[in-house]
C-alpha cells in the first residue's frame, strides 16, 4: 500500500488556508496547515512532507526565516519550499529566497491552474521515490528470505550427514573388515563429502552475490596443496580408470594465498577434469614460472569432452557447464563461477581453452609469487585428545548417538543431552571440561545455552552446526565458544580441535 503524501501549508490567515486547501485537495494527499513559523517547525517535527508552501509575509517569523531555519536542520533540509506572496520581490529578496532553498515563488491571487501544476510535479516525484523505497525494500526483505531460506536448506540438508560421515570413518578404522567393504566404506564417505561441497557452493555463491567471500593470505606452497588435492581426487580417477601425472616443475611455488579457497579452486578443476574425461583418458597438472612476468602458472589440462567454442566466453558464469549435458555429469554448474571468484581475490586471473568437442580442456591459473621462507613446515598437530570430561548436546537422535560412541570410543567421558534443559541439570550434577553443542537445539539456542554455562563455570565449547555463514561464527565466538564446526563433522576434524583446544582452570 502506497504511503500518504504530505504537503505543509503555512498562512498566518484562516481564508488562505482554506482557499489553497480547497485547490490542492486530492487523494493520497495530506495537507498540514500552520499558522505559524512555530507551528509549521512543531508540524516538521512529527511529520515527513514532500513539498512546503510558506507564506512570505507572516508576524514573528516570516517564510524567509522558516526556510532558512529549515535549512539549518537536517531532518528538513532537502524539503523543496515554494514562496507564496502578495508583493512584488526585488532581486535580493528573490536570491535570499533560492538560497535558503526556494524551488519556486507563486504570486497571489493565486491563479488554480498555476498552482496546481506547479504542486503536481512534487507529487508526482514524492510518489516515485515512494515506490522506489518500496521496491528497495522488498527486494531486500527477498534477499533476507532467500538468505535464511538457504541457511536452513543448508542446516536441513548438513544435519543428516554427520552420522553417516562418523559412522562411514569409524568403520574404516576397523582391522577386521574386509578390504572390498573398506572400498565401500571410503566410497560412501568419498560422495558425502562431495555433497557437502555441492551445499557450500550454494552459500558461498551468496556470499560473492554479497561482496563477503573473503580470504585469509599467508604465505602457502602451491605444490604442497597441488599434491593434496591430487590425493583427495585419485580414488575417484582411479574408479573412473583416468590418470593424474603431476609434472610440478617451477622454481617460484609459492604465494600469498588462504590455503583452504585456494585448493578449493584446485579440487573444483581436478574434479572438473576426471568427471568430463573418460576412461582411459588422462589429467595433468603442471607448474611453471612465466619468464616475461615472473607469475607463477598452474595448469589442469584433460583429454575430456572438451568446451564448445560458443561455451568457452561464459565457462565462469554461474551455473553454466560448458555445453555438457547435467543430466549426464551432474552437479549445479558453480565450481567454476566460485573459482574465479578466488583466484581475483588472490589478484591472479584463470583461463580456459579447449579445440572443441573431444579435444579436452586446459584451465590455467596465474598467481604471484611470493618469497619461499625458511622456516620449516608446521609439524602436523596432535589428532588425539587425553581423555576429557564432555558434554554433548545434540537433538539429532542418529547424531548425538554416533558422537557418543565415537567419543566414548576415543577414551573421552561424555555425557549426552538433547535439549538445553537437560544439559543445565547435567550442569548441575558434572564436572565437564568441554561443552560440545549444536546451535539450533529444540528449547532455545546453543548460543543461549554456552552463555547460561559460562556464567556458572567458565568452559570453553564447540560449535557443530548445519549453520556456517560469518555471522553465525561470529556469534559463535562472541558467546564464548572456541571452533565452530561445520555439519558433515568429520571426525578427525573434530579429534583434531579436541587436541588443540585450551582448556580453562576449571577442571
């Protein structure tokens, strides 16, 4: 529904008022009528007005000073004022009139058609920035449904994976299954972990759309994460019976660069390649160092499918395959749009080039390079965790379940609840070092619940939660947890952050 206009007409005479009333009457108009300087500023006040009619020759305040008082005043100072008067106005007067913001003087008697043309275009202007605000607004009350539409898309979707995950990874580690159910296991943990990539390529496509998909440089070996993503890749090549070589050759391989997006970008090129290249086909992935700038080159090059020529200008685009059939390779066609979006953020450019259909594919990315330090790699942190005294909160049956056999498992003491009211109680009656929640609980929120325990006791806890945009782990980390971990958990992610986390006095 279309907001009221409103007009302020300010005459120190009842029959002026009446007479410009009777004129301007319309509707979807409000006309204020003051009587005075001092009650058309009462009037500015409380209300918002697209258009001021000031009389000139008023006792106490006249229109000239009610206008420069009006431009004194921020919440007034863009109100277009029109003059009205009985007298003629010398050119100082008219120019002290323009300057305190005067858009037009009318002369009384007031002609009706004069005066009614002149306010028209006011209204008019008042109603498309009317609808301008309100087409901004549902635009944004559209993005913020969207915005929490895929938040719980991605906590739904997120949720259930977790014990499946944990329960894939645990069953690995037992010695006595045989090896061809070992392969299974690894498959089905393989294409969870695919899934939750295909989740994350939603919400990081809204944080480009947002401009708040950043990066976190430090200096990284580009080799090293190439061999990483190689491996994380090679059982689903070696089920397809494709070959990845590795010729990592140039001098330069490293840059400042967040390592986590950066072999994102790599894992979406090499699962790009081994997908759209058939059996017997072959990837490879090159270093070298460009002589005439000096940039550090990687290549992915494949003996796939290949791009169409008309494809290759919108290859990043979002949501756009190359001219490939989805119902054939799958997938949602954003891997390529958020890689592009990374590699600029790291100030380097990629590529694409293939002779066309059957004839491959190469992506070529060009990164600077940054000096290679001399301090020696990180030793890997410890993965497992003394025993610890753990409380658990989940309200996902199959997940509370799988945690707490895995944790029990690992040594730790947990003990589990589903809901906010049975963590407090165990509060009550436990002494716990950790405090490991979910967000969205079924009484109230982990947020809530990590606040109501450390005004008690002051523990440190982690986040395992579908819900993983900046805000929620800012939130997270305002309220006192120390990680917060993304729904699939893997479970060494988790041993990992177990084994790093401080623990406070209170044992």
């Amino acid at each position: 529904m279309a907001a009221t206009i409103k007009f302020l007409l300010v005459d120190d005479l009842d029959a002026n008022l009446l007479a410009l009333e009777g004129l301007l009457r319309r509707d979807g108009l409000e006309l204020l009528k003051a009587h005075s300087g001092m009650e058309a500023l009462e009037l500015l006040l409380r209300h918002d007005v697209a258009l001021a009619l000031l009389d000139v020759q008023m006792p106490g305040m006249d229109g000239f000073e009610l206008a420069e008082l009006m431009r004194g005043a921020e919440r007034t100072r863009s109100v277009p004022i029109i003059f009205l008067t009985a007298g003629a106005i010398d050119q100082q007067r008219r120019f002290r009139g323009y300057e305190a913001g005067a858009v037009d003087f009318i002369f009384k008697p007031i002609e009706p058609h004069i005066l009614q043309s002149k306010t028209q275009i006011f209204y008019e202007l008042a109603r498309q920035r009317d609808a301008l605000r309100r087409t901004a607004e549902e635009a944004q009350a559209a993005s913020r449904a969207k915005d929490n539409f895929l938040a719980a898309l991605s906590h739904e979707l997120r949720t259930p994976l977790t014990p499946v995950l944990m329960s894939a990874a645990a069953l690995q580690e037992d010695d006595r299954l045989p090896s061809d159910v070992l392969e299974q296991l690894a498959m089905m943990e393989r294409n969870i972990v695919l899934e939750a990539r295909l989740i994350d390529d939603l919400l990081d496509l809204t944080r480009i759309v947002k401009g708040k998909l950043g990066i976190d440089p430090v200096v990284s070996d580009i080799h090293r994460l190439l061999t990483q993503t190689g491996e994380i890749v090679s059982s689903e090549a070696l089920d397809k019976k494709v070959r990845i070589g590795m010729v990592l050759e140039s001098p330069c391989h490293h840059t400042m660069a967040d390592p986590a997006r950066l072999q994102q970008v790599f894992w979406n090129l090499l699962k790009n390649a081994v997908k759209f290249t058939p059996a017997g086909g072959t990837v490879t992935v090159t270093t070298r160092t460009d002589h005439d700038t000096g940039k550090l080159v990687i290549s992915v090059e494949d003996t796939g499918i290949g791009i169409a020529p008309e494809s290759l200008p919108v290859i990043f685009n979002a949501f756009e395959q190359g001219g490939a059939d989805p119902h054939r390779f799958g997938g949602l066609g954003l891997g390529l749009a958020i890689s592009k979006t990374i590699v600029e953020l790291h100030r380097g450019t990629i590529t694409a080039h293939s002779e066309g259909h059957g004839r491959g594919a190469v992506f070529t990315i060009s990164l600077h390079p940054a000096p290679q330090t001399d301090q020696p790699a990180p030793s890997p942190p410890t993965t497992t965790a003394p025993p610890l005294r753990l409380l658990l909160v989940e309200d996902h049956t199959a997940t509370r379940e799988a945690l707490t056999i895995m944790l029990r498992r690992d040594g730790h003491n947990v003990t589990p609840a589903c809901c906010i009211q049975e963590a407090l109680e165990a509060v009550t009656k436990g002494d716990f070092q950790i405090l490991i929640s979910d967000i969205g609980l079924p009484d109230g929120s982990g947020i809530d619940l990590m606040r109501e325990i450390r005004r008690r006791h002051s523990i440190p806890g982690i986040v395992l939660s579908g819900y993983g945009t900046e805000e929620d782990q800012r939130r997270s980390r305002d309220a006192g947890f120390s990680a917060h971990l993304i729904k699939p958990v893997r479970i060494d992610k988790l041993r990992s952050v177990l084994s790093q986390i401080p623990l406070s006095g209170h044992s």
